[in-house]
C-alpha cells in the first residue's frame, strides 16, 4: 500500500459534522438492498480469537487476507470470520537491527498461524527511499544481505512464500527507480535468497510491480525486472500491486507480466483495490437523504464524513446506510468478486491479497487529499464502532463478497 496517487485539486474548510444520525426508512432500504446484516450478527473480532487448526489449499487462485505491516493485528476469529485460510504482510527489514527476528510479536503471529495450517506470503520491505541503493559487492551491500540472512534463518521451510521487495519501484529515490542500480541489488538480494533456500519448500517472488497501468511506468527497469524473473529458474515468478481507477486498469498489470513471465510461473497480486476510483469520489456531496438522516449540512461531502468517522465511530446501522448511498462505490460492489475472477481465469493466478483491517495511518489525519484506504478493509474498526459480540465493525461490501469468494 503506498500514498503517492496524485491528490485532487485543494478542498475546502471541514465541517463539524453532527453525530445524531437515526437509520430512517430510506436507510433500511439501503441496508435490504446490500443484504447487511443486524449489528452484533456481522463477523468481525476485536480479540486475538479462539486458534483452530485449517487446512489451506495449494497456491493457486488463492485469495488471502492481507495485514500490510501489521502482523501484531493477526486475529484467528477475524480470520474465521472471513473463512480465510492464507494471509499476508510484509517485514521492515530495518527491524532486524532491533531484535531478534524469532522474537518479535509479529514474526511469532505470523509463524503461528503457518503452524496452524494457514497459507502464508511473507513480503520483505527494503526501505531507500532517502538514500541511495548500495551497489552489488560494495561494503554497504552487506547491510541489506545480512538482514536478508536474518529473516530467511527463521521463516525457511515455515513460510509458503517470500517475496523478495514489497514496491521497490516506491522505496527507493526517483533517480534509482530509473537506474539499472534498482535491477542489480534487487537481483543481488535474489540470488542470495536462492542459495540460503537450498532445498526448503518455500516459493520465491520477486516483489511487487506498480503504476504499471501508466504507460510512464513501464520502463527498461520494470521490463528487465520481469525478464529477471523468467530467465531465474528458482523464482516461481512476480507480484503486483493493482491499486487502480478500473478493472481495465488492473489487466493491464496482469498482461504486463504474463507476457514476460515463463509459461511455468505464476503471478502474485498481494494487494489490490479500486482505491484510486474511490479517491475520485471525496468531494461528492453525500445522498441528501442520509445527510438529512443524520442531521449534517446539505452539501457534506464524502471526506467530511470519513473524517468524522475517524474521529467519532459509528454504529453499523450509519456505516452501512453511507455506504448504501453511497451511488459511485454502489456501482462496484461486486469488485472483489469480479477483480479475482479475472485473476484466476488467466489460470496463472498463485495468491492474491484483500485487506482484511482499516489501519491507525489510512485513518489518521483525514483529509479531502487523503486516500481512502478505509473504504476498502472488510473489517473497520478505525470507523464503526465494534459489534455486541465482541468483533470490530464491518464493510457489508467486501466482507460477504470476501467470503464467497474462498467457496467459489
């Protein structure tokens, strides 16, 4: 997940918005027409959740829960809940230097849940974006390949997958992800990942593509990175990152890669969303019937109500009724469905990954220029208010569909 999607023009001054909202009738029928459940009924956990064994099925056309940063939020009922069976996050290779990596919380959430059967995709986060990249063989080369070491002693053989960079093409400086020096230390970190695998069943990627929908981001980098892949036998392939305006947009990432990868290999898509179509949408007045409903001023616009729902959560009822009538995000809400559909009709789909909770930064500071990474979490616990049995609040949108999707 990154920040740099190019902000709409400035917004004006927020509003205070009122808190006395009553789900109306034209509410209720919002709610009828999205199939949402009763508050209390909808799954979702605030609690680290009972641990129950599962059997995830093979990579391949997998669509798992994916926690970004936060494998401290790994949560067994939340998991449940969504009938998921993999998960994925990424590592701050920095956080090698601060401990031990078998003793960090995340780490041990993560390599528990494998042991409990869960599929799981471990991405690993080189972070240079104020410096520049070391070059191969160089003395400050062997920072990054002794952090590398660090993580690999632990999570080989434990993991199913390690993706080599999260969205190397955003952690680094603008010169370096127009420089052949991006392709060499990436390549020199995979090369050393290969040989400290030696035998171990867990799969390598290299990490994620993005932007790729923009002609401007297809370069000799992003070209060589592919090819990378395909001519490196121990690499099962590459992944993605389709945080995009359209589906159409989305494709564009896949035949990018599909038409460079081996017809052997796979391709990962660890995070996906329509965030950037939803981003169009902050200025929106909302529907005048909720405004009216939930005492706000006629021409509230959409980020006015995020904004106060990060500051002041609401109850399911108002949470579902905004997003009942809410006609641009409406329009796609069987996106989850339909995006990894498409993914898997290419027959060449390993893991894709939806996020599975709202984090404390997506709604932190929210603004009319903020992305709207809070729209598209199944859970919410940074915008409603947790439910009488004890889960956080829901997306009625994705969470059912997120669902359906793990039986289809």
């Amino acid at each position: 997940m990154n920040e740099d999607i190019p902000a709409p023009a400035a917004a004006g001054a927020a509003r205070q918005l009122s808190r006395r909202c009553f789900l109306g009738a034209a509410g209720a029928l919002g709610l009828a027409a999205m199939g949402a459940a009763a508050p209390g009924s909808a799954p979702g956990s605030a609690s680290s959740g009972r641990a129950v064994h599962v059997t995830a099925p093979p990579a391949q056309g997998v669509l798992a829960a994916n926690y970004n940063q936060d494998f401290d939020l790994i949560d067994f009922a939340q998991l449940q809940a969504a009938s998921a069976s993999w998960l994925r996050g990424f590592y701050l290779m920095k956080d090698t230097e601060t401990s031990s990596v078998a003793d960090q919380s995340g780490v041990k959430k993560l390599l528990a849940a494998a042991d409990l059967g869960y599929g799981t995709v471990l991405t690993l986060t080189f972070q240079y974006q104020d410096q520049q990249l070391p070059a191969p063989g160089s003395k400050a080369m062997g920072t990054p390949l002794a952090q590398l070491q660090k993580v690999l002693a632990v999570v080989l053989d434990k993991v199913d997958i390690v993706v080599i960079g999260n969205e190397p093409f955003y952690e680094t400086t603008k010169a370096d992800r127009h420089s052949p020096r991006i392709n060499a230390f990436y390549e020199a970190l995979a090369q050393h990942a290969i040989e400290q695998r030696g035998q171990a069943r867990t799969q390598l990627y290299m990490g994620a593509l993005t932007g790729i929908d923009e002609a401007r981001n297809q370069t000799p980098q992003t070209d060589r990175w592919v090819r990378f892949a395909a001519k490196t036998a121990q690499l099962a392939g590459v992944d993605i990152h389709p945080h995009v305006a359209s589906m159409a947009n989305a494709k564009k990432y896949v035949d990018y890669v599909l038409a460079r990868l081996r017809p052997d290999q796979r391709f990962l898509a660890t995070e996906f969303s329509l965030v950037k179509l939803w981003k169009q949408h902050m200025k929106d007045p909302v529907d005048p019937g909720f405004a009216s409903r939930c005492g706000m001023p006629s021409g509230t616009q959409v980020w006015q109500v995020l904004k106060d729902a990060t500051q002041h959560r609401f109850s399911q009822e108002k949470w579902n009724d905004f997003l009942a009538t809410a006609s641009w995000l409406q329009a796609h809400r069987d996106y989850l469905t339909q995006q990894i559909t498409d993914f898997r009709a290419t027959g060449r789909l390993a893991v894709a990954g939806y996020g599975i909770s709202q984090d404390k930064g997506a709604a932190s500071d929210f603004t009319a220029d903020k992305t709207p990474w809070v729209l598209n979490s199944l859970f919410c616990p940074r915008t409603v208010r947790d439910g009488e049995n004890g889960l956080p609040g829901e997306n009625p949108v994705w969470l059912p569909e997120f669902r359906a999707a793990q039986r289809s």
